[in-house]
C-alpha cells in the first residue's frame, strides 16, 4: 500500500517537531484554524482550558449543528471538551452531556437567550468535577453538574441559588458571563456578569461542594459595560480580568484587569492590558503548574465578525506576564509560544513547520475553486479527503468533480469522477469529508478537483494553506460559474489522498 499526501495534516508533525510550541497566528499575523487529531476543526468556543492530572482540557460551546444566537428556528448543539498533552494535539472528547433532548432544547436553542461558557473545578472534598453553565431559563442564570472525570459525563444537579438578582424573575437577562476560581484554602468564588446593573461585576462565596452560593457577596466590582471575568490569584493578590467594553461576539474588544487582598475584595481601580484583546474578546485565564513553572494562561476568542453562528471563531492563547510590582504587563500578541520555556515567545524560524490552515466559505452560486494534484505513483485514487463545512442553510448539494489538468486547467470535459455531498451531511464547522473516486492515476501526472454548487442561499467552506505553494499545486477560483479560473499565488486547500 502506498501513500501519497499533498498537503499532511498538522498533527502527524506534533511530535517530529517541538510539540510545546502553540501557534495563534501565521508569520504574517493571519490568524489560524486549530484542528484536532482527526483533521476537524476544534468546536468549543467561549470555554476555557484548565489542567487537570498532566492533561490539558478545552471546554467551550460547539456551533457545528447550527447554533445562531437569536435565532428562534436554530437548534442547540451542546458543549464540547478537547484534551490535549501538549496543547497543539487535540482529542475530542466528545459531549459534556446530552444536549439534544426537548428539555434541554426548550433551554438553549434559539429562541431562547442561549446556553454558553462551561467552566469546571474539581472538588478536593468531593472528589468531584463541578461544571457550572450560563442559562437564561432560571433565576440564578446557572445551572450545574457533577462528574467523575473531568471529560464527563456531567449530570445535571439542584439548580444553584446565589444573592445577585435573587429577586428578579426567571427566564430574563439577570446574570451573564463567569468564571469558577478554587482558592489556596478550597473555598471556590462564582465571578459573575450582572445585566441588572448594566453589565458590572460581581464575586460571589460559594458552598463547601461548589454548587450553590453562600451570600457572601461584593457587587458593582466595575462600573458597566464590562463582561468575561476571569478570577486567579499571584503570590497572594488576586487578579479580576474582565471584557472591557462588553460587546457579544464582537472581535477586538479591549482586556482591563483589578487587583484585591481578597476576592471579595475591596478592588483597585481598573487598568487595560489590551485595547484589542488580539482580535477577539477575553474568556478566560487559568492557572496552570507545570513542572516547576506556574503559568496564567490568558484565552480570547477571536469572533467571526459578529456572526451568528460561530463556528468559524478561532482563538488566541499566550501566558500573561508581570513586572516586579506584580502588576500586568501589557498584552503583546505574539505569534507563538511555549508552555515548557521561560521565554515564552518563539521566535518564527524555530516555531513547528507544521502547515497551519484557515477556515473560509464562499463556494456557492457563481463561485467555484479548484485544486490540482499530482499523483506520486501509479494506481488507483482510492480515496481522497477534504476539509469542508457550510454556512448559511445552502439550498442546493456540494459538489466535487475530479479531471485531468493541463497546466493547472481542466484538461477535458469529461470528469473523471463526480460526487454530490448533501448539505444536511455537513457541518458548520469544518471536518473531513472522504470520497472514493477509484480513478486510476499515473505517476506525474496532473489532476484537478473543481469544487462547486448551484446554490443560491449560504456557502461552502474550506480550510486552506496561506503559505507558498510548490511548482506542481494550484489553487485557483472562478467568480463565473468555471468560466474562468483565476491562479491565487499563496493558496492551497487542505486535503490528502491514497493511491494503491
């Protein structure tokens, strides 16, 4: 059997290069699509990564069933965790919990406020993981599960009851945003967003199993418009980091922090740390001891332009750093980092050469791209697989059309091999798709795939290589239904076949 791979997935390199080098941007500041082991794209947003027992874990909402704030006919898709050794290989662990029942739909789907930001701790006590959400349904603006492992399955406990808009009514816009934050002593504080007062923040005591609030509580901790707090502690000061100004799903919204002997406070006056929060908006910060070193992991998600459905979003992440006095420095976004070196930026010659890939959507109606390939030996095409999604509820199927090429052109009329993928088989976040052309290939020879669709509502998607391209791979794209095709010099789409 022999293997032929144009463009190799980046995660068969994370353990031929230094695997501790996590990548937010591309040398030219493009931001970058993360993938796990499979080849689909990471699907939790707004979440958080925590440590626990030497494994990384990413929390977040997933958008891939087609989740769009505020839209009344869109369904709910759940929250997902990803765990990781090392940061740059992903596993998918799958569901929190089964969000696909009518209870949980009623809840979260669109025509409700939303169901987001999962946030665990784990339970010294208990020997439990707690995982409090953000819901609209309740008073409290929470709700809360328990499990035995930090990848679940959580199982939904008696709904949290804590002081700030106790007095409201259910079902309203009460409390937002939050973070859990496990002190030195055990005793674990809810952060908390507070819409009744126009977005200020609040810090809440919870009890000893971490389910529900004591009533030990400091309000009005900023003065409105602010959201995202994120709660730690550095050599005994605590840290308060916060959205400043709130603005939901919104990119480049700034990142302000407070400091207090307490984290019920009082709290010091406010300072911004980034105007921009490098392209998106705080979520989080965690504190992380690995080996010797304790790491304040600093998360941002970096929106796709106030989209609805956010399944294209990316993410920033970098260590926070702190000048003597203990305070901030400011953020600088850099490109590259290492959770193991003390010098936390890696310069660009030394960061993995691991290709990285974007997600973008735009094949439908008039457009199309292309992709030529060159067949390392002879044999049978037998399978051949490509990183896709769709955007938007396209009317119409994708399709993939394999040919001949000369020079980079659709060599003959006649394809070669011709597939439908029906839209209701994608996602909205990108994943693999696998096809079997069984077209046989000859070693050196050219062949192009034409991806294309007659629809005339939404998109189709792709992730594709900024970097340049070798001599034998083109990408081009056609805004004329295939009339013409149009090279694009750094471009290639992200894809691998087998030939045997």
């Amino acid at each position: 059997m022999k293997f032929y791979s144009a463009l190799i997935l980046g995660f068969v390199f994370s353990y031929l290069t230094n695997a501790q080098s996590i990548k937010n941007f591309t040398k030219d500041g493009q931001q970058i699509t993360r993938f796990d082991e499979l080849g689909n794209a990471i699907d939790a947003h707004d979440g958080e990564i925590t440590f626990f027992n030497g494994t990384y874990h990413l929390y977040g909402t997933s958008y891939d069933c087609g989740f769009e704030w505020n839209n009344k006919d869109a369904p709910f898709c759940g929250f997902k965790s990803y765990s990781s050794k090392d940061m740059v290989t992903w596993k998918d662990d799958g569901f929190l919990f089964d969000a696909q029942t009518d209870l949980w739909q009623s809840r979260c789907d669109g025509k409700t406020y939303g169901c987001f930001r999962p946030h665990v701790v784990y339970n010294e006590k208990s020997k439990k993981y707690v995982l409090w959400i953000n819901v609209y349904d309740n008073v409290s603006g929470f709700r809360v599960f328990l499990a035995s492992d930090p990848t679940g399955p959580f199982v939904e406990v008696k709904q949290p009851e804590i002081v700030v808009n106790s007095d409201k009514p259910a079902a309203e816009l009460n409390n937002g945003d939050h973070d859990l934050f496990v002190d030195d002593d055990g005793i674990c504080y809810l952060a908390i967003t507070d819409w009744r007062t126009n977005g200020t923040i609040a810090i809440e005591q919870l009890t000893d199993d971490y389910l529900s609030g004591t009533g030990k509580v400091t309000t009005m901790i900023t003065a409105g418009r602010t959201e995202a707090p994120a709660l730690f502690k550095r050599k005994g000061i605590y840290y308060l980091t916060y959205s400043d100004p709130n603005c939901g799903y919104c990119s480049a919204t700034g990142t302000s922090y407070k400091t207090a002997k307490s984290p019920l406070g009082p709290w010091s006056e406010g300072k911004k740390i980034s105007d921009d929060s490098c392209g998106g908006q705080p979520s989080f910060v965690s504190t992380m001891k690995i080996n010797s070193e304790t790491i304040y992991l600093y998360g941002s998600d970096l929106w796709n332009n106030a989209a609805k459905n956010e399944a294209l979003a990316n993410f920033y992440w970098a260590p926070l750093t702190f000048a003597e006095d203990g305070s901030i420095s400011p953020m600088h976004c850099i490109k590259s980092f290492s959770m193991n070196s003390k010098e936390k930026t890696i310069p660009d010659n030394q960061s993995s050469q691991r290709q990285e890939y974007k997600a973008l959507c735009d094949i439908g109606g008039k457009i199309q791209r292309s992709q030529t390939f060159t067949a390392s030996t002879s044999g049978v095409l037998k399978s051949f697989s490509l990183t896709t999604l769709k955007s938007g509820y396209p009317t119409n199927d994708l399709n993939l059309v394999f040919y001949e090429s000369q020079n980079g052109k659709i060599g003959s009329d006649s394809p070669l091999a011709s597939f439908a993928i029906p839209q209701e088989s994608l996602g909205w976040s990108a994943k693999e798709i696998i096809v079997n052309p069984n077209i046989k290939v000859s070693k050196g020879k050219q062949y192009i795939l034409v991806l294309k669709s007659e629809t005339n509502k939404g998109c189709y998607g792709f992730a594709y290589n900024n970097s340049e391209l070798n001599s034998d791979e083109i990408e081009s794209i056609s805004i004329d239904k295939g009339e013409n095709f149009v090279r694009e010099k750094n471009g290639k789409l992200k894809y691998h076949m087998l030939i045997k």
